[in-house]
C-alpha cells in the first residue's frame, strides 16, 4: 500500500494545501487538494472518494472533479454519510452554485453518490473500507482502509479528544490524526473537535493501552503559520510516549 499526502493543512497558500490524501493512485481520502494536486491523468485513475464530512476543506474539490470527470464523460464514485451528501446537494452541486454532476449527464452521471454507514464494512475499489465515528463539530467519520494484502491506514479525520471507542474498532498498521493547532489553544480545540499535541498524547496512550501497540503516526491539518511551534510540541510528546511521530507534508510518500 502506497499512502500520499497531497495536502497537509488547515488553510492553503502556494506552500500548503487542505487535507486530501490518496493510496496506491487509485483511492482518494477527503477532497481538499485533489484537483490542485493531480493533473488530468491522475485524476481519471481515481476509482472512488471517501469524505469524511461537509466542511469546506474536506470537500472543496468536488464540484472541479466533477466537472473534469463530466468533461471526459466518466464516473468516479464518492463515499461518504447522508449528511456530506445532503451539504453537497443543498449547497456545492445545486445548479445554482455549480452544476449538479450527480445528475449529468442523465445517462451516466459525472459523481455517483454512495452511502455509507458508521461501523458498517465497504468494498470500495479493491479494498475494505470501515467508516468510524470520531468526535468533531458536526458528523464526522474516520476511515481505515484495508488493502488486499492486509496493510491497513486509518485516518482520523478532524477529530476532539475521546477515542477510546474509535480504537477498539481499529488495528492499523499507519495512524494518520490531526493536530490542528498549539497547546495554549486547548479550549479553542476542545469546543471545535480538534486535537493538540498534549491532547494527542493522552489518545495515543489509550492506543497503546488498549491494542498492545503503536503504530506509525502522521499528523495532518495543521496550521501551517502555528507548524514549528506544534513540532516542538509533538517533540514532548515523542519522548513522553518513546516513539517517533512524524508532521506530515504535501507530497510525503508512506510505503506499507
């Protein structure tokens, strides 16, 4: 399983990107950055999109491949929850805003929308995909994806403190979580569903505690204009914990 991270951040410049990720070319994780990112070709080996939830940097490159996808008159299926569903209908693909590619053309729709239910198991372009309630503003899903091989990445999404459930339902071999933001922001970060180093530490611990292991851990949706600060934070953390965590990045390569 090949992992790469197309876009790492919370917010976007020339330098950074929103959160998008995509395995093996084929499968891509949240929408922030898949048109920016890939070229044309790219973009039409991608076989499905999972999105985690309705906020605009998960999903802000849909409408544009949509529109890319309906120009080469193909279908790329998208996976998500009824809410990111109904956020899209009513507010993205509405034919006010941008056309409404999952309904064109009639015939063979652009974006073929498919439901997905927390702790319910899809076949999803040749891999197990497993839809996880994590703790964030509105309804939010991690996913892990299983390869045919057996690799496994789970990906958190936005998510707060209290994972405990979440672990039980999850044994990757990668753990890509967020950390949005710095310690001395841990109101901000409790109250919107999001985690900072010292609370990251407390989730990891409960990791260990309960499945006997660490995997390999990568942060993402940082704030890029807070990242060296929250790397020495997660430094502390490194050392507390005796592991190494590492700060993803736009175009970081993870082989499985």
């Amino acid at each position: 399983m090949k992992v790469q991270i197309l876009g790492a951040h919370n917010i976007e410049s020339q330098d950074t990107r929103c959160i998008s990720l995509i395995i093996d070319d084929v499968l891509a994780i949240d929408a922030g950055a898949l048109t920016s990112s890939l070229s044309f070709a790219a973009q039409q080996k991608l076989k499905a999109v999972l999105l985690t939830h309705q906020h605009y940097d998960h999903i802000r490159d849909i409408p544009a491949l949509g529109m890319n996808f309906y120009l080469h008159e193909n279908t790329v299926d998208i996976y998500s929850t009824r809410p990111v569903h109904e956020a899209l209908s009513a507010h993205l693909l509405n034919d006010n805003l941008y056309p409404n590619f999952m309904d064109k053309p009639p015939e063979k729709p652009a974006i073929r929308f498919n439901m997905v239910e927390p702790g319910r198991m899809e076949s999803v372009a040749g891999y197990t995909v497993l839809p996880v309630t994590v703790n964030h503003a509105v309804p939010t899903v991690g996913y892990e994806v299983t390869s045919p091989d057996g690799k496994k990445v789970f990906y958190t999404s936005d998510t707060g403190p209290g994972l405990d459930e979440c672990w039980r339902q999850v044994s990757p071999d990668l753990l890509i979580i967020e950390v949005t933001a710095l310690n001395k922001y841990d109101e901000f970060a409790r109250e919107s569903g999001h985690l900072t180093p010292a609370l990251l530490q407390p989730e990891l611990e409960s990791f260990r505690k309960l499945k006997g292991y660490l995997p390999q851990v990568v942060t993402v949706h940082m704030n890029p204009l807070d990242e060296k600060g929250i790397a020495e934070e997660i430094a502390v953390v490194d050392r507390a914990l005796n592991t190494k965590i590492r700060l993803g990045h736009e175009g970081m390569h993870i082989e499985l």
